[in-house]
C-alpha cells in the first residue's frame, strides 16, 4: 500500500501498468475501509491512491 499512495502515478519501472492500477485499486479499497462514514462522501469516488489520502489528510 505504501508505493500507491507515496509515489502516486510514478510507478516502479519493474511494475506493469496493469499491476500499477491493481495495486491503486488495492490502496484505495483497503482506505475506504476505516474511512469514517462522516467523511467517506469526501473519497468515495477516489480511484488514486495518493489523491485519496492527500483528501483524507484535508
């Protein structure tokens, strides 16, 4: 979760761009989940990892 949300849409050169997606989605999912409910609006439609937490830290 920490390569998503750290290097945002600069992935590892090692790292397929598919994989890339996969592991924002993965990111994303996992957050969501202790989001609380009060400020969930604010990134349920987030699909970037890193823009997804940079909401959350607001």
């Amino acid at each position: 979760m920490y390569d998503p949300v750290e290097k945002g849409d600069t992935k590892p050169y090692k790292v397929t761009d598919e994989d890339w997606k996969k592991l924002h989605r993965k990111a994303v999912s996992l957050s969501r989940q202790w989001v609380d409910l009060g400020v969930f609006h604010h990134v349920a439609t987030e699909t970037n990892a890193q823009t997804l937490w940079k909401n959350i830290e607001k």
